[in-house]
C-alpha cells in the first residue's frame, strides 16, 4: 500500500470543531504495524526488534512521546490465546491426537505466533496513540509527567 500524502496534511483530514487536524487512525495503525512511520508512511519507527526510534528518519516526526508500555504483550497474548486455545481445542475434539502431537504443533506455532506479532502489534498501539494526539503526541499537551515543585521539595 503506497499512499503519498502524509496523513493529517490531507485536506480532508482537517477537522471543523479542532484546530489540530484529524489523524484516521485505522490507516495509521496499518503503517505503524508494518514497522513505518504513521504520519509519512516512509520512514522506519524501530531501529532494533523492539526499540522505537526517537524520531521518524523521513519526516522528521518525533515517536518518543510513545507510552506502549506492558500493552503490546497483553494484546500479543489475547490475540494468541484467541488463535491457538480453540484450533487447540477443534483438534482435540475433532482427532484427540497423542499428547506429543499436541506439544509438537502448539508449542511451536504458539512461539511463533507471539514473537511474530510483537513489532505490528507494538507499532499499531504506538501509531494509535499518535493518532489519537495522546501524551505528548499532542503539541498542546503539558508533559505527561507532572513536573515538581522545587519549593515544596525544600520542605521535607
Ligand atoms: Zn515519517
């Protein structure tokens, strides 16, 4: 899929009642699965398997506000365990194979299941977040982290 106009530039992506443009997320999401930049489509979001670049090597846009945190493995394992719990339990039911044909078909596809959808499913959550102007994905937001009151810090 190749769109050429970076999403929120479009001019039909511009909303009426907020002054910031609409970002659609299902596109978004779609690039930040395949490991791109949400708003270019072009550059790369990870350098490593796992770890999100700082900024997008295309356009410049800046991934580090992303706050994914434990949510890619939850929704990994939900995904998961919706895929291998009933195709476990259609064999059973339908074949009731020995117990070593059991280990040896959903150990293996489990692994691979969960290990392959890390990054889309990673790259999805943080492209929705940005999609969706949260954390400091939205340039009107003060920082998500409260900063401390230096005074109130001298009185402990
Ligand atoms: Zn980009």
């Amino acid at each position: 899929m190749s769109v050429r106009y970076e999403i929120g530039d479009h001019p039909e992506d511009a909303g009426e009642d907020t002054a910031k443009p609409k970002r659609p997320v299902i596109p978004a999401m779609l690039r930040g699965a395949s490991g791109r930049c949400m708003k270019c489509g072009e550059g790369r979001l990870f350098e490593g398997f796992l770890k999100v670049r700082d900024t997008c090597s295309s356009c410049g846009e800046e991934f580090h506000h992303h706050r994914a945190d434990d949510a890619p493995p939850y929704f990994n394992m939900t995904i998961v365990g919706h895929i291998i719990v009933p195709a476990l339990l259609i064999v059973e039911v339908m074949w009731r194979p020995a117990i070593w044909v059991h280990m040896a078909l959903w150990i293996p596809l489990t692994l691979i299941l969960a290990f392959g959808l890390m990054r889309p499913v990673k790259g999805a959550l943080i492209a929705l977040q940005w999609a969706l102007y949260m954390h400091g994905f939205d340039p009107d937001a003060e920082d998500d982290l409260p900063v401390p009151d230096p005074a109130l810090q001298d009185r402990r």
